[in-house]
C-alpha cells in the first residue's frame, strides 16, 4: 500500500522517541519532518537514527534564514544527510534562496511563506503587509522564481497559492489538525481531507499523532481517512 502524503513532526524530547515514533508511523506515512530542537539537540545522527532501515523520506525543517553565503554553507552541510526536503525562509529574499537551491541539487528547498502560527494582527506587528493570503502569496511567487522546488504554506492558503505557481511546485502544508483535534500553537488550520482537497501534496501532522497513545495506529487512521476522500 502506497504511504499516504503525509509528514510526522518528529517533535519528541529525546533521540530514542523520535526514533521510535519514526518506526511506528513510516508504514503508513511517505516523510518524517525533524526540526529545529531536535536537530540543534543532536545533529546529524538525528537524520539517521528516525530513517532508520526504511525508506522514509525525511523532512529537515531548519528554516534557514541569513545571508546567502552563510546559507549555502549551512544548505551544503546538511545535503550531506540526503534530506529530500530542507526549509528556508522565504523572507531571506531571492539570493538567499537562490544559494540554498544551488548548494543542494539533490534536494528540494522548501521556502517557508508564512508561519502558520501568524494571523493578520502578526503581520500588522511586524510590519509585513497583509492579510496573511496576500503575504503568502507574494513570497510563494518570490520563492518559486528564485529557484525554490517546494513552499511551505498554511492549509487556508493551498488553494491560491496552486494558482500562483502552478502543478509542479511541491506544496507543503503545516497546520493540519484531524477534526476535534486541539489547534494548540497553530493560527491557520484544516482537517487533513481539506487540505488535500485545496491543493496540497504533503501534510505535516504532529501532536495528533505523536500524542496518541499508538502513533502508529494514529498514523494508519488518517492515512485511511485520506485514501477514502480521495476515491471517487
């Protein structure tokens, strides 16, 4: 059975239960997405430990954002680990992202529009025009012209942002909560089914899973839920 689009936020307190999350949901899930904490905790040894002997594709979220020498460097360092999908803010401007697309050609560089834990009084904060729609989609097509492969984007936004850019640019949405589930952090959110259906090709699913008394059973119900929406 195909792995459904789906990307487990490995957000765990330690190695060994990141690793084990990471062997119970990869049969039924295509990525397992590491992040900033637990990469920063461990380096490297981190990638290997949650691929483990499978073929899960794995997400590495670091969200690079700096000047675009300093983001090649770091954008060669990590290729190393063959992650299929690396983040970098697209805030950090054409350059940058364009450094990051040339220093890793094996893998996808997924530009960061903007975080779904933003809402339009955020923006109006720091001073980025909105509403956050508008922002997304100024920055998805800024990405996409530098070079970027993937975009990151809040479910909310999918639908508009694929009429931005077009089939062939991989979307990539955080935010997605099972129906009844807590939104917690998140400011911009939809079920699973909705997401896909707006236009998304992977979803990036954490606590609903990881926090689940079986993650693997957890996982193996929204991938069931997914197949089911998506037969005629």
């Amino acid at each position: 059975m195909i792995p459904a689009p789906i990307a487990v936020a490995l957000d765990a307190p330690d190695l060994e239960t990141a690793a084990r999350w990471a062997s119970l949901v990869t049969p039924h899930v295509s990525t397992v997405k590491v992040g900033l904490e637990l990469y920063l905790r461990y380096g490297p040894d981190v990638v290997a430990s949650v691929r483990g002997a499978s073929r899960v594709q794995v997400f590495l979220d670091l969200k690079l954002h700096d000047i675009p020498a300093t983001v090649a460097g770091a954008t060669r360092a990590v290729a190393r680990l063959k992650p299929a999908f690396l983040t970098v803010h697209a805030g950090g401007g054409q350059a940058m992202i364009r450094a990051a697309v040339e220093a890793a050609p094996a893998t996808k560089i997924a530009a960061v529009t903007v975080l779904t834990s933003l809402n339009d009084a955020d923006l109006t904060s720091i001073g980025l025009a909105g509403p956050a729609s508008d922002a997304v989609r100024r920055l998805a097509a800024l990405a996409v012209d530098a070079g970027a492969q993937a975009l990151v984007c809040s479910p909310q936004e999918a639908a508009a942002v694929r009429a931005e850019v077009g089939p062939d640019i991989t979307l990539i949405t955080p935010g997605v909560r099972p129906p009844g589930a807590d939104t917690q952090d998140q400011a911009r959110v939809a079920t699973p089914e909705e997401a896909l259906s707006a236009g998304a090709d992977l979803l990036v699913i954490g606590r609903p899973i990881t926090g689940a008394p079986d993650p693997g059973a957890a996982a193996a119900a929204i991938a069931v839920a997914l197949r089911r929406a998506a037969t005629p």
